[in-house]
C-alpha cells in the first residue's frame, strides 16, 4: 500500500475546532516562510551586484526564478499532495528551501544562485505554501473563510520581518552567512509540517510502478485473451496523457469559458509588472541617497500595513453584497496599485516613498485578497483545481520575465525610474482590459437574457459557465482550495 493512503487514514478529528487552530497558526507561520521570504532579495540586491559584477537584469534573475517557480510549481505540489498527503509534500518543501538557501552561501557565480535560490528553495517553498494552506481545507469547514484570512497574515508577517533581519544580519556578517541562517530557518517549515497532521481519508493513489489499464491487461492474459494491438496500447496512452493534462491544466476551460479567459490574460499580464516595486524599490532608495537601513525599512513598512489590511478586505469581499462584483473590486486594487507608482516617480525622498509604501500596501491588499476568489467566481468549483493549474503556470511566465526585462531596461538606460513607468503601464492596463472586459460581457448577457435567447452555457455561479461534459454535474464536487498566494 502506498504512503498517501496509509498516512491518509486515521479516526476523523473535529472540524473548526481543537488541533484545527494549531494547523492554523503552523499555516501563518509557513505562510511568512515562503511567500513571505521573496520580500527580503531587494535588500542583497546591491551587495550581490558587487559580488558577482552582475548587472541588474542579471542579479534580478534569481528572485524571479524563484517567485515562478513557487507559483507555476502548483500541479506538480498537486500531484504530491494527492500521493503523500499534505504533510508529507510540506516536510519535503522545508528540507528543500533549507537545502537551497545553505547552498546558496557557497555560490561563486550569480548563475548558481539561479539553481539554489531560484529552483531549489523556489521549489521547496512552492510545496510548503501549497500544501499547507490544502490541509485547510479539510480542518475548516465553517470558518473556512476566516482561516484563509488569518493565515493570508503570514504573508504580511513575513514582509514585515524578513527585510529587517535581513539587513541586519547583512551588516553584521555579510550575505553568505545571512543565506546559511536563513537555511536553518527555513527548515522550520518542517516543524509547521509535523504540526499538520493528516484528518480523515485521501484518496489512494495507483502503486508505485503501476500504470493504469496494467491490471486489465493481467486480467486479459490469465483469460487467455491476447492484449491490445501496440497501437491501440500507443492510442491509449495518449489518451491517458491527455487526460492528465486535462485534469491539472484546464485548457478546455480556457478555450470555452470567456471570462476565465480574460482574467487569466489579464492577470497574467499584470504580474508583468507587479513584482517590481518589491525587487527594486530598496535598490532604487538606496541609489537616491537613501541610508540602507532606512530603504529596508521600507518593505516592512508594506507588510506591517498588509498585516492589518489584507484580512479585512478577504472578510469585505466575501459580503454578499460584492457577490458577482469582486472582479471590480479586483481592477480597482489594480489600478490604485498603478496609480501608486506615480508617487516614485515625482520624488525618491524618504518621506515621500513611505507615503507611497502606505498607498500600495493598501492596494496590494486587494489584490493579494481578492486574486483566487475572483477566479472561483469565473470557473465551476468542481473544475477549480485543474483551472487554479493553467492559471498559475500562466501566471508564472509572466512573474519570470517581467523584473529581468525591466532590470534590463534601467542597465541600458541607467534611471530606476523605468521600474515604476513599466510597473505603471502593465498594471493599469491589466485593471482597465479586465474591468471594461468584464463589464461588456455582463451587458451582453444581459441583452440576451431581454431578447429570450436561450443562454448556451447557462450558469449556476456567477461569472462561471458550465464545462461541455454533460456528465460533469452528475459528478460530486471535490473538496475546495482556498489559496491566497500574492
């Protein structure tokens, strides 16, 4: 019998209630551990410049690489939760981050901080993420909403804490050794794992080695039956393939439902410029004078407010009088988060760029709070998994791309202040496609619903549209992930 079935099984625990607050509060803490980790790299950025004699697209590269991968890593952490269970894919993404960061320390070229950084702590921070904030979803039931909303504070938590300890660690012993204790610290994401403890029966996996159709085929042989031609074996495996993929990358999903398709471009193409502020901003101060230990502080500024915002605006979202309208309040986060940049751009001075970290802080908390909900807005919930995977790798392309490209730009040009321009122009123009977008679908809908056309894909929920499958409303719907990953 595999791992994940027998580490699945046990008496069922008590929902919403006991060992279900400890799991939450291992999540707030595994949250500021991994989503919260990538908001210290501004603070190395320079010393790493100087190190490795890197440019900015060049030194930008690892923390990209790293943020990609913790979100475009989501179905292959699915895969894992589904074999080993929740605890096991944590305890594994602990080791890796720990792993990653230590080696790290012994780097001698900025191309191997891509490796140890970028894929490995990336990787293992992507497993840890993941699947604590699953393991959620089945130790809350009634509070589900309120758990997801407690544990999004970890993220905020991490912003606050890390750029701190890093510049101080950072002054006091340099970065290889910062990146040695940051290691160790990582490696608490496996006591946060050891904490979640598995709750009722996972489905089990295939053995291990065991293709599917294998015991069909043993069957057919005992019988005295001849197996299937080699091309019929070749079609079937390629039909298993297929619906591999179409069971973790929905693409169906995005050829026929319209509104999962402009939020996932939309999205996609804010992300190019999202992630901006948070690798450049301290670079940026530090270039205009900025003392450094004031310019780190900065960042914390940002989480310290996301701390107090973020679980208020996932508790106002979930109103149901914002029922059907979160993908406006969505493209207005958005765009408030364009807007913000503006504030850069007319001066760097100190005071001047904490108003600003104020401003996006506060939009940032929209977005951050509002990005998964939105997308179970637009895709059945019994789709929701395979959609969430098209989605973030998706999404991840773009988080690769967008801070080299950009750190690129300032080499060719020298002026930081392309940073904020760039960040500015992808997330006022996502805010404005996804808004108008959505905005005419409804008008659409609306005067097909006057004129007593029949609708093709009618909905159930809004903003969704019923997969083609007829089958697919026969079938019970798996159990929902809530994930707040930005």
């Amino acid at each position: 019998m595999s791992r994940g079935g027998a580490a699945g099984r046990g008496a069922a625990k008590p929902q919403d209630q006991g060992w279900a607050w400890m799991v939450l509060l291992a999540a707030v803490v595994l949250q500021a551990l991994t989503l919260g980790f990538s908001s210290c790299f501004g603070v190395f950025f320079t010393d790493l410049q100087h190190e490795f004699h890197a440019s900015n697209s060049e030194t930008s590269w690892f923390s990209s690489i790293m943020v990609a991968v913790v979100h475009g890593g989501g179905p292959l952490c699915s895969i894992l939760v589904k074999r080993f269970g929740c605890r096991f894919a944590v305890m594994l993404g602990g080791l890796l981050s720990g792993l990653g960061m230590v080696s790290s320390s012994f780097c001698k070229s900025i191309s191997q901080l891509y490796l140890t950084v970028g894929l490995i702590t990336g990787l293992g921070s992507c497993f840890s993420f993941q699947a604590g904030v699953t393991v959620l979803g089945y130790y809350f039931v009634r509070w589900r909403t309120l758990a997801n909303a407690v544990a999004s504070t970890g993220v905020s938590l991490g912003f606050t804490l890390w750029p701190l300890l890093s510049q101080y660690l950072l002054n006091e012993m340099g970065w290889r050794n910062t990146f040695l204790i940051f290691g160790g610290i990582l490696l608490n994401c496996c006591v946060c794992g050891a904490i979640m403890r598995p709750i009722g029966s996972l489905p089990q996996p295939p053995e291990p080695g065991e293709e599917p159709g294998s015991k069909a085929e043993e069957a057919q042989l005992s019988n005295g039956v001849s197996p299937p031609h080699p091309a019929l074996q070749q079609h079937a495996r390629r039909t298993t393939c297929f619906q591999v993929l179409q069971k973790y990358l929905a693409f169906d999903i995005f050829c026929q439902n319209k509104r999962y398709q402009i939020y996932t471009i939309g999205v996609a193409w804010m992300m190019m410029g999202f992630a901006l502020p948070h690798i450049y901003l301290v670079p940026y101060a530090i270039h205009n004078g900025v003392e450094e230990r004031r310019a780190a502080l900065l960042i914390s500024v940002i989480g310290f407010i996301n701390i107090f915002i973020r679980p208020l605006t996932g508790l106002l979202s979930g109103h149901r009088v914002f029922t059907g309208r979160r993908i406006y309040l969505f493209s207005v986060a958005a765009l408030l988060c364009g807007l913000s940049n503006f504030i850069c751009i007319i001066s760097a001075e100190f005071r001047v760029l904490i108003l600003y970290c104020v401003i996006l802080s506060i939009s940032m908390s929209g977005v951050g709070s509002l990005t998964f909900q939105v997308l179970m807005d637009v895709v059945e919930m019994d789709r929701f998994s395979s959609a969430l995977g098209l989605f973030t790798i998706v999404e991840s392309i773009t988080l690769l791309i967008g801070p080299p490209l950009t750190g690129l730009l300032v080499d060719i040009t020298g002026d930081f202040l392309y940073v904020f321009h760039t960040s500015s122009f992808f997330l006022i123009s996502a805010a404005l496609f996804m808004g108008l977008s959505f905005c005419a679908l409804e008008k659409k809908n609306k005067l097909r619903e006057a004129s007593k056309v029949p609708l093709s894909n009618p909905s159930r929920y809004p903003y969704s549209e019923k997969p083609s499958d007829p089958q697919a409303e026969s079938q019970p719907p798996p159990a929902v992930v809530y994930i707040t990953s930005i």
